[in-house]
C-alpha cells in the first residue's frame, strides 16, 4: 500500500500537532509559561482543536505544507527550551523569568524576541527569494516558517508583556 500526498501531509500535521501538545504538557502542564493567550486560556479546546488541521491536506496541499512547518517547528522550540522546567519544574522557571524580568527591561526583551522573529523570517524571505517563480513547494514552505515567525513574535511578545506587567503590578506568585 503506497501513501498519497495528502495521507503523508495529514500524517506529519498529525506528528507536528501531537508533538506540539505533548511538548506543551510535558514543559507547562499548569500552563504558566505558555505563551499563546489563548491556548493559555482555553486549554482543552484549543489543543484538541488544533488537531483538526490534519484534514487540511485533503482540500489543498500547498495550504498543508504551509501548516505543516510551523507545528513541527513549534514542538522543537517546546523542547529545546522545555529541559529547565521539567528539571526545576514549572513554577519555579516561573519565578526565575519573573525575577530577571523585576530586573530586566520589556523593551529590551521585545527587542530581542522581535529581532529573532526577524531573523526567522529573514530565512522564510530567502527561501522565498530561492523559490520565485519556480517551486511553489519551497513557496508554501516558506510562508510557513514566515507564520512560524510571526508566532515567535505574537505569542512570545503576549507572554513577556504578560510577565512585565505581573511584576509591575506586584504579584510575581500568580500565575
């Protein structure tokens, strides 16, 4: 039995959505350092939610590439970063990033997340750039890690700003 296009596309969604939800489990299962207000908020429905992206390839195949990126980008950064919490556990990674930010600057920490949104989709540009006119595979490719990027920028901006505003407002024990 041979895979199609679109099985093998639902199939890495799939991958990528479940990986982005366990990731997210297994490093916040409290969910205080997520970063996404609304899946912070609405826990549940938006993981089991975002599982129906899976059907996506079945309507249009760029469109899934394009989806595909960024989840399976999201659940490396999950754990590449997601070791300090699950050694000190999650509240305690909360209580270091509020401390550093009671001494820290949210311009200064907006730029930099800004900055390395840039840089990510600098990479999505290139691609882009390498693409024109030619691949529409690469194309969509790259439009998803340029989403990547702008979610690197929206969701890690709403967490600092979150971050900033409890220290500001005294309360660095409330998640």
């Amino acid at each position: 039995m041979s895979m199609t296009l679109e099985n093998g596309l639902a199939l890495i969604i799939l991958v990528g959505r479940l990986g982005d939800v366990l990731s997210t489990l297994f490093v916040t299962p409290n969910m205080a350092l997520e970063g996404n207000p609304v899946a912070r908020r609405f826990k549940w429905p938006t993981m089991v939610g975002g599982f129906a992206l899976c059907i996506v390839p079945y309507f249009d195949i760029l469109l899934a590439i394009m989806v595909a990126v960024p989840s399976l980008l999201v659940t490396a950064s999950n754990l590449s970063r997601g070791w300090m919490a699950r050694a000190l556990g999650e509240r305690e990674v909360e209580a270091i990033i509020l401390r550093a930010a009671a001494r820290g600057s949210l311009a200064t920490t907006l730029g930099m997340v800004w900055t390395a949104a840039v840089f990510v989709l600098l990479a999505a540009g290139l691609l882009v750039w390498l693409s024109w006119g030619g691949d529409d595979v690469a194309l969509y490719f790259a439009l998803g890690l340029g989403l990547y990027g702008l979610a690197v920028a929206i969701h890690g901006s709403f967490f600092f700003i979150r971050v900033f505003r409890r220290v500001r407002n005294g309360m660095p024990n409330a998640a």
